[in-house]
C-alpha cells in the first residue's frame, strides 16, 4: 500500500468513525428524549392524587384556571363556578393515560403543521397542591387521522407522538356546566317570553309543531357563556330588577 493510499484509508476510517459516534449519539439522544412508552405528563402520573391545579395558555394568551377544591374542580375565571364534568374528565383522562409513541426533530414548517408553534400551541401545565410545579407541555393538533403531537416547552424543535389527546381551549366557555341555555328539553320546566308561556308538559309539543319556537329554541343554542357575574356586580339600573 502507497502512502498516498494509507492516507485516504485512514481518513475514510476517521470519517466512518465519526459518523459512527454521531450517529449512536443522535440515536441515544433521541432515545433519552423520547423515552418510549413513558407517560407524557409522567410527574403528575404519579401524583394523581395531589392534582390540585390545571392552567390551559392558548397562543393569543388567554387562559383558564381550574382547581380543585375539597373535591371539586372550579373555574377561576369564573368567579370559582364548578367545571363542565364532561370536558374535566377528557382532560384528566388524557393526563392519566398518554404515552410517549416516539420523537423526532422537527422543521418550522413542520411544527407549524402539527400545530406546535408559537402561533398554535396549547400550554397545559399541571400543579401538586402545593401549587408545585408538575409538568408542562404543549399540546398540539389532532390531526384526521387521529394523531396526537406535543411537545416540551424547552424543547422546541422536538416533537413527540403521544397515543391520545382531546380537543382543549383556553375559551372559558367551553368549560362552563352547559351551553347557556341550551339544555335538553325534558329539563326544560318552563320557557316564557314576551308572546307565551309554556310549561314542561307542553314544551316538547310545541316545538315540534310550531316553527317559531324550534328558531327560539335554535337561537338558545347558539348563545355561549362568557362566564357568570353576581348580581351585586351588575350596573344599579340592572341588579334593581
């Protein structure tokens, strides 16, 4: 072997070993973020029973507060009211049962898609009762196809595929009891307006044949709340009703 043909060896094995290393390296790394099979909200996991706070950041910086107090999950925003159960118990699930799928490096444009930028991202961060810090992370899209992304705030270029997620907002309405009026109708005890009065037995009757009242009805349906407000808060001109 010529000199000149031991020096392209060596340099090929150098290039091969470094190649090597980095690629065992990216590997490890990637290994140690993803931490396959591991629950992604891993320190609240454990503490389940010591959950006492949940604070939901959208994008634009609106946020919801819920607690929990003497067993009771409660709104901050508004004005410590108790929260819709439904919307509560998907979110709890989501906490107790997502898992780390996998993980990969991620492009801008790739983050913005899965709905992971700084633009889209959901923050949902969970507090001990102690009000320590348990984890946070940012929630992603749900895509059609049912995946679910997120990601470490730290972390941004790094995304992880978890094996479920829901559909969450900072939107305060979308964790009242109900739908401001919007109930179904065998709860309905009484609508009156203006024009009429009507009593549980005749409810149900006359929206199916008046028109009129199921547009009424459809109007109460559209109307969200925007929180509660007590009535010593209200303008004099108003509360004096």
């Amino acid at each position: 072997m010529t000199k000149k043909h031991f020096i392209a060896v060596f340099i090929f094995a150098v290039i091969a070993a470094v190649c090597g290393i980095g690629a065992a390296l990216y590997k490890s790394r990637i290994e140690n973020i993803s931490a396959d099979g591991e629950p992604v909200f891993a320190a609240t996991k454990a503490k389940m029973q010591y959950l006492g706070k949940i604070r939901i950041t959208s994008a634009d910086g609106s946020e919801v507060n819920l607690y929990r107090q003497e067993g009771i999950w409660r709104l901050k925003e508004a004005k410590n009211y108790f929260a819709n159960v439904g919307q509560l118990n998907s979110l709890l699930l989501m906490i107790n049962d997502s898992y780390i799928l996998s993980a990969d490096e991620t492009s801008s444009r790739q983050l913005k898609r899965r709905g992971l930028d700084a633009a889209t991202g959901l923050l949902i961060e969970t507090y001990a009762l102690d009000d320590t810090v348990l984890n946070r992370i940012i929630l992603g899209k749900k895509t059609e196809k049912g995946v679910c992304y997120a990601r470490l705030p730290e972390t941004e270029m790094t995304t992880y595929r978890i094996s479920s997620c829901g559909v969450f907002s900072a939107d305060i309405g979308d964790w009242m009891p109900y739908p401001l009026l919007s109930l179904p109708f065998y709860l309905l005890e009484r609508v009156k307006t203006p024009e009429t009065e009507l009593y549980h037995a005749d409810i149900e009757k006359k929206i199916l044949q008046s028109a009129s009242m199921r547009r009424f009805v459809m109007t109460l349906g559209t109307v969200g709340y925007q929180g509660i407000v007590y009535k010593k808060e209200l303008p004099p001109e108003i509360s004096a009703k």
